[in-house]
C-alpha cells in the first residue's frame, strides 16, 4: 500500500522536481493526491504536476496529472490512475511558479505533496 511524500514540505522559490518514488506494488492502481500549500504570498501562482518514468531514468514529456493553478493556501485533492499507465514504476512531482504585481519580484511557496493508494471500492 503506497503512501508517500511526492514533495515533502518545503519552501521554494523556484521550480523544480521532488524525489522518485518508486510504485511497487502500487504500479497500475489509482492514486489519490493531495497538495497541502501552508504560505504563500499574493500575486503569485503555483502549478504542481505529476511525472511518470518506466525505469526512473527517463522522464514522460507529458505530466500524468496536473493541478489546476493554484493561488492561494489550502488542501486540494486530485486523482492519478495509473490503469491506463501500467508501464510507469516510477513517479515524481514538479512545480513551476508565478510572480506578478509589484513587491518582490520572486514567488515564494510552502508546501508538500502526497500520493496515497486507494484500496477497495474508493479505487473503484
């Protein structure tokens, strides 16, 4: 049963990748997602996406999934099935941000992301 960090909590303030996870057990299966943003500042954006490699070497082009831009603090969830991906053993998190308006002119954030295995009629 996967259940790890993506990208552990950190601050960050340029993009940037987290740490391959290898799926065991869980290749093939559906994944809940969960991005937990605990700072950020106004005027800046945060897009956190989700990259699958067969070997752990060589990375898709294409994210499997992707969060919808993120601007503000909070808890979002999205679902990784990985059904139609049985190749991919492992995965990793990447982020890009966004900075506009006046101030500092370099976006920071806070966050993290974790991939949880659904199990039983959730998976369903």
């Amino acid at each position: 049963m996967l259940d790890a960090k993506l990208i552990p909590e950190q601050s960050v303030e340029a993009a940037g990748n987290g740490p391959e996870v290898e799926l065991g057990s869980a290749a093939g299966k559906k994944l809940l997602l969960t991005l937990r943003i605990t700072r950020q500042m106004e005027q800046e954006s945060l897009d956190v996406s989700v990259f699958g490699s067969e070997d752990g070497t060589t990375w898709g082009p294409k994210a499997l999934v992707a969060f919808p831009q993120k601007f503000y603090a909070g808890e979002f969830q999205i679902l990784l099935d990985l059904t139609e991906h049985a190749a991919v053993k492992h995965i990793r998190g990447a982020w890009t941000l966004g900075r506009w308006g006046r101030g500092r002119p370099t976006p920071r954030f806070t966050f993290s992301l974790a991939a949880r295995e659904l199990a039983g009629e959730a998976a369903a």
